[in-house]
C-alpha cells in the first residue's frame, strides 16, 4: 500500500479538532487539505486535475481514493459527478477512519456511484449500520441497495448527490429523489473522500456544511 503524504501512514482523526467552515470542499486551485491513497504508487496532480473552469477531472487510476485531511461529524454534503466517458464504478466514502483496510478501501460508508446502483450505501472494511443489508448474509460487498426507482442522469450529463450526516444517521439524495437511510453508523465522523476504480470522471460544485 503506497500512502502519499500521510502523517505516519495513518489517519489520524483525534489530531484534528473540529469542522472546517462551510463552502466548498476544494479551494479551486490545488489539493491542499487532501491526501491520495493509492495500491500504487501515483502522484496525486496526476489523478486529479483542477481545471480553470471549476471541474476537477479525475483518472480513476490507480485503485483507491483521495481523502480530506478535515474530519467531519454532522454535515451536509452536495456532490456534482458525470463520467467521462463509459460509465462505470466510483463512490463518495463518508466518515473515513484509521483502521485495517479492506484492500485499498479505508474503513467507511461508501455512497455508490457505480451506474445502475446510484445511491447504495456499502459498510466498507468493518463499518457497520443498524440496518439490515439486502445482499445475503456474507455476501461481498456487502450492500444496503436504494430504496426508490433509479433516479441516475443519462451517460454525459450531471448528476447530484446530497448527503446528510446527523448524529450517526446518513441520509442519501441522487437528483433530488431520497434513495438511502441509515442509522446508528459506526464510525459517525471522519474524513470525507472520492474512490478511484478505474473509470474517469468529473466532480464540480462539491461543497460541505457543518451542522450544530
């Protein structure tokens, strides 16, 4: 496992206090604050590109996932994402935590953008929630699927994802249709991140707001 720019390896969520301010998630200029964890070894200006018009265009490879250095507790986070091209795999992790990994993937809530399973939530390397999964016991991964018709854009347009994360419940919005609840979540705070698996795609309007 190649971490770049990691504090001894590891998150380590109790050496950062409090909340960041609300607004934008990305300065708009740089990856300042974020730190790109990945199987192999990558740089991130090479996986994520800010571009001069707002949009972050994002490789999807190498395997894993960049993540804010700013923990986050109760918040609300929009998120704007289309892919590049061939739709494919991808996710929003919620609440990263320090731990064992489940191959490149840090213990956290996934929101799944992977197209045809917009608005999954998947307990990844040990996370957990009090509601029952649907896939069978044992299944990998394991998957609470969403719950209304699938509200995902067509191939090339954009589409977002609203998170609210309140006192250990997630709510979960694709395009403005409730897809996904869970509550009791185990981590209930953490960093907040984009997976990298393989397909490239775009992010733009990510903004996070902290909630009393």
């Amino acid at each position: 496992m190649v971490k770049l720019s990691m504090a001894a390896g590891v998150f380590a969520l109790a050496a950062i206090a409090g909340c960041a301010s609300a607004g934008p998630l990305f300065n708009g200029r740089d990856f300042d604050g974020f730190e790109l964890s990945t199987g192999t070894p990558a740089a991130l200006s090479d996986v994520f590109v800010q571009r001069p018009d707002g949009v972050i265009a994002v490789t999807g490879k190498p395997s894993g996932f960049l993540a804010s250095r700013a923990t986050y507790t109760n918040y609300r986070l929009h998120v704007e994402y289309r892919w590049s091209g061939k739709p494919g795999n991808s996710g929003v992790l919620l609440h990263i935590a320090s731990g064992p990994k489940d191959g490149v993937w840090p213990v956290s809530q996934q929101v799944q953008t992977k197209h045809g399973f917009n608005g999954d939530l998947l307990p990844m390397a040990g996370a957990r929630f009090a509601e029952p999964l649907t896939t069978a016991p044992g299944a990998y991964p394991p998957i609470k699927g969403h719950t209304a018709p699938d509200s995902e854009k067509p191939a090339g347009e954009w589409n977002s994802i609203d998170v609210v994360c309140q006192d250990g419940a997630i709510d979960v919005s694709i395009n403005g249709v409730a897809q996904n609840r869970v509550t009791r979540s185990d981590p209930a705070s953490g960093h907040v991140g984009f997976q990298l698996e393989g397909a490239p795609y775009e992010l733009r309007n990510v903004t996070i707001e902290p909630l009393d």
